[in-house]
C-alpha cells in the first residue's frame, strides 16, 4: 500500500515538472519605438528598447541588444518611429522561422500586449 502512494506522488512530480510548458510572460512593460520593417525576417518590424534592458537580455538570454525582432506585433503598430508599451515573452521554438541572414541576427521577442504611447 506505501509502495502505491510513493509512485503515485512520483507520478504527479513528474506530470507537474514536464507535462506542461510554461510561458514566460514578463509582466514589465517596456518603452519602445518601432525601427521599420527586418532586412531579410518576412514582415517582421524591428523595435528599439529604451527601458528595462536588464529584463530584456535576461529574457532573451542575449547581452547588449537593444533592437529585437517583434513577433506578433499587430499591423496596426508597424508603423516607423511609433511608440509603445509592450508586455513581451521569449519566442517559443515553434514560433521561430528562418531568415535570410542579410541584415543583422537581432534576438527575437514575441509581443504579448502593446499599446501606443499618446503623443502630447
């Protein structure tokens, strides 16, 4: 009977460890201005950090970018030289897709919710 509770606890660790993915979802929101549409990404826009940087390289587990691509940047935001405030996460493996490799390598960044900065 011990035998059976010890591998059922075992089996709810398990499940709780690898049975979902969890998505990192940085609750800061950060100031960006978007730079234009990537060189050689598809219809990827750039967008230039000017907050938090500390937050973005640990996300992106890349030190000394500034500029990421923005994945799931709705159309409606990319527009050059428009500011906003963005809620982003880490691009998932799924989410990624090649490039042509003509324009720089930024790190990527999917966008959870952005929302224009209004112009004073």
């Amino acid at each position: 009977m011990k035998n059976r509770y010890i591998f059922f606890l075992y089996g709810i660790i398990i499940f709780a460890a690898f049975g979902c993915e969890k998505e990192e979802i940085n609750s800061t929101e950060f100031h960006v201005v978007v730079k234009g549409q990537g060189m050689d990404c598809g219809d990827l826009f750039v967008i230039e950090f000017s907050d938090h940087l500390d937050k973005l390289h640990q996300l992106t587990g890349q030190e000394g970018w500034q500029m990421c691509y923005a994945y799931a940047l709705e159309e409606k935001f990319k527009v050059k030289g428009k500011e906003l405030l963005v809620k982003i996460r880490k691009t998932a493996n799924d989410e990624l897709y090649a490039c042509t490799c003509m324009g720089s390598g930024f790190p990527w960044v999917t966008i959870v919710s952005a929302k224009e900065i209004a112009s004073e």
